[in-house]
C-alpha cells in the first residue's frame, strides 16, 4: 500500500456476496505505486545544512522509520552527527536497533520528561514521527512539549504527520529510506567537528549503562518477587540458544515494565528487524493477546522475520480484556507463548490516577482530588485470578505458575519448547508481585515506589547522567519511600 497507511472501510452489497463469478471474471491486476519517492531537493539541502551547523541536534524515531525498514539509513545519520536517537512513545515496532550505542530508549510519558529531553537540543530531526503527544496528562499552562527554542526538521511520508503540532523550519515530504541517503550524503560532505566527540560520549555512557543494568539484574535475581528484567533476559537467553534471532515476534503490553524488554530482547541489527517487535501507538489495552494470533497467522514476515515463536507479554489487568483469545488459539491450534506480569492489579492505570493527582490535585483553579486513590476495581484480588486455569478451561491450554525469580529461566525454555513442538498456546503466569501491592499515597512526599522501579537504570542514559552525578541516584522520584 502506498503512504498513508491506516484503517480502510470497503462497503459491499450483500447481494454481490451470492453472484457466481467465472474464473477468468476478474480485473486485469492491481495498480501499485511505489511508496520509495524522494523529498524535494531543496527542502533535503535546508535540513542537511540545519543538522550538519548544529550544536546539540537530537534524533526522534518514529513508526514511520520502522515500516520503511529504514534502522541502516538512520544510523548512518546519527553517527555523522554524534546524536542520541530516541523512539517516539508507544512505538508500534522497534523504530532504531537497541544495539547501537546512541539508542537511547522510547521519549518519557510525562509532559515534564518530554521538556527535560528537548531542553537543551537546538535541533531535533523528527523522522518518521507520528505518536507526537503521547502523555497520560497535558496541562497547557505547563508549556509546550518541545520548547520554542528547538529548531524542528520534519521528514515522513504522511503529510499528516508534519508539523502537526509545532511548526517545522524545514519539512521533507518523502519516502524514509529513499530520502534519508541523500541527506547523509550532504551531511557527510559538511560533517560537524563536534560529532566524534559526542559520539565517543555516547559510546562511554553506553557502557556505563550496560554495567548499571546487569547490576540491576543481579540484584532482581535475590529477591522474593521476579522483576521484569529477569524475565526478559531469560527471553534473550532462550532465543538465542534456539537460534530464533530471525524467527520471533515479541508483542508487547507490558506497559508497567517496558524497559527491560525493550532494552535486553535481541532487538538489533544482527538479530532481527523493526517488525520483530510489535506494539500499538496509542497505548490500547487489551489489544496484543488477539493480535498476537494475527501475527502468529502469517509464517512468513514481509521484513524477513519468520513467525515460529511469538512471545506475547502481557499485564494480568490486560489479559481480561479478551480471555477468549486462549480458545481461538486452541481452536486454530496457533502456539504463542503468553507471559503475564501478575502484579495482582491494574498498575498503569494506579499510576495514571496517580498522575493526574499530581496535575490537578494542587494546582491553583482547579483543586480536584479523587474520591480515593485506591478504587478497588483497578485492584485484581478477592479472589485471586488462576490464569492457567483459565486458558485450560478456555481450550485445555497448557502453563504454570512461576513464583520465583530462580525458576524463571527453566520456565521459558520449557514454554518455548512446548509452543514449538506441539504448536500450541503455553501460559506462563509470572508474579511480579507475591500480594497486591499497598495502595499508592496522594501525598507525593509518602508516595511509595516499589524497589525495582526505583532502581531500575533508565534507557536514555544521555539526558539522565548529569543528574545522575549529581544525585548519584538513577530515579526521577524523589523522598520516597522503597517497597522492599
């Protein structure tokens, strides 16, 4: 299809449905054009110019960079100019490979985390960039996600999509990958001196991440409770051990703890490819356990990803939107393995809650504040969900429930190989939490974060290490108080 893509409604006479149609009764074929058109050269010598002069440029991702299969091109940009690369919020695939050292992880969800990313850029490239107010609350008297002072440079091939919210200096209407070599080509002819040096920072902070992560991991194996990233290096482990590089699809709706799959699955250019993960923009719940069949439907990926093992990760809140999902998957006999991060209640949306609170709750003119801040509906107990007897009572779907952070290893590779040898479902029921946790304090100053959020390394290690030396602390909550 050619750009913009997106939902289509085809309406068709019933009656049309009944005729009888001859086997030479067709078209004579479909008429495709080519999506691989390139921006005005004009336009591609404005932004060249406007990337290779500035001082602080910085590099948005959008899904648009993912369905061009456009991780190469992109690349080569960011390393001409030494720039952090980060993935618009809610990714629907993974728009840039986490193996490459200015990956810097998905933009904040938080008006005041996309401010604090922009703040001290003069120039930010948005490529392919579509999600581009992706915040759980938007105060208006709070500012602009992207301040003023930050020269915008658009390149997508939906018009829709540029300058949709803020103006743009320059703006290219073009294919992604077809036009991204001709702007490399100019900044490349007019590279900024600047660019090694950033880029030698980048690779250092790389690598100071990298350690800060693998300690965060030991430290989540000595606990009670298994942290997601226990779960997501199991998953790289498994993966590579089968030699699934280039036949898996993560499907993702962890939403309490994307990074660690974010940041550990083998999401790379030796590896896989943009489709190996897939999300939804917009933050829907509920949608990847159906759409994770969908996937699984298709053997072979149009990026050159198979589909033999789909690892659909899930939160237990999630999970009950579409349960029936487990007696399709049983009826088609379509294997995916589904994980649920039990942390026995609904997280995202205690948090959200919590968020608005934050907002509203204090803020001069409005003085809004909850009834409570613990509705008991967003609380999953009394009685305790058994999600494996669920997906057997839904169509004999096998699983286990894994309670600790030492069986989790087994426990994958034991699903990985029942999904691939039987081509069935398998339901690994994780708990992220032993008991649902304490309800959250109104009063940011008590505010309770369990410990594996609050130690947690962040992904974009380059806008978070100046504070990180001064505080010496990796979170953006401050007085409080840690769940052990």
């Amino acid at each position: 299809m050619a750009p913009p893509n997106g939902p289509v409604f085809v309406a068709v006479p019933w009656e049309f449905m009944m005729r009888s149609i001859k086997a030479d009764d067709r078209i004579q074929g479909i008429t495709q054009i080519s999506p691989h058109f390139t921006g005005d050269p004009l336009a591609i010598e404005q932004a060249a110019s406007m990337l290779a002069q500035a001082k602080n440029p910085i590099i948005i991702a959008g899904d648009a960079v993912g369905y061009s299969n456009a991780w190469s091109e992109l690349q080569e940009l960011a390393d001409l100019l030494g720039a952090p690369v980060l993935l618009q919020t809610f990714s629907s695939m993974a728009n840039f490979p986490n193996d490459d050292f200015h990956w810097q992880g998905e933009l904040p969800g938080s008006q005041a985390g996309v401010q604090e990313v922009f703040k001290e850029h003069d120039v930010a490239f948005l490529c392919g960039f579509g999600v581009q107010a992706q915040v759980t609350v938007f105060k208006h008297s709070d500012g602009p996600l992207i301040p003023s002072t930050v020269k915008q440079i658009y390149l997508t091939n939906n018009t829709w999509d540029i300058g949709k919210n803020y103006y743009g200096e320059a703006a290219i209407f073009g294919d992604i990958k077809a036009t991204l070599p001709l702007i490399n080509n100019l900044v490349r002819q007019n590279r900024p001196a600047e660019a090694t040096s950033r880029n030698k920072k980048l690779l250092c902070l790389d690598t100071e991440r990298r350690k800060h992560w693998q300690q965060y991991l030991e430290q989540a194996l000595l606990q009670d409770e298994i942290w997601a990233v226990v779960i997501a290096q199991a998953l790289r482990e498994a993966i590579q051990e089968q030699k699934l590089e280039k036949k898996f699809v993560y499907v993702h709706e962890a939403v309490s703890d994307p990074a660690p799959f974010q940041y550990l699955l083998p999401l790379d250019t030796q590896s896989s490819a943009p489709i190996s993960y897939y999300c939804v923009a917009g933050g829907s719940l509920g949608w990847s356990m159906p759409g994770s069949l969908g996937i699984k439907l298709e053997s072979q990926g149009w990026q050159g990803i198979e589909t033999r093992l789909v690892v659909n990760v899930i939160g237990d809140g999630s999970s009950l939107f579409y349960p029936q999902t487990w007696w399709t998957a049983a009826h088609r006999q379509l294997g995916v393995l589904y994980i649920i991060t039990n942390n026995q209640e609904y997280h995202t949306l205690q948090l959200g809650l919590q968020q608005v609170i934050d907002a509203y709750g204090s803020s001069e003119g409005y003085g809004w504040k909850p009834k409570t801040n613990d509705p008991e509906y967003l609380r999953i107990e009394k009685p305790q969900l058994d999600f494996v007897a669920l997906a057997k009572a839904f169509g004999g779907q096998e699983g286990e429930i894994v309670k600790s952070p030492q069986d989790v290893g087994i426990a994958v590779r034991r699903g990985i190989e029942y999904v691939l040898s039987t081509q069935r479902s398998y339901i690994l029921d994780m708990r992220t939490a032993q008991a649902t946790p304490t309800p959250p304090s109104t009063d940011i100053e008590t505010f309770q974060v369990s410990a594996r959020y609050l130690t947690q390394p962040p992904l974009n290690f380059f806008h978070c290490h100046t504070a990180n030396e001064k505080t010496g602390i990796f979170g953006s909550v401050a007085n409080v108080a840690i769940i052990p």
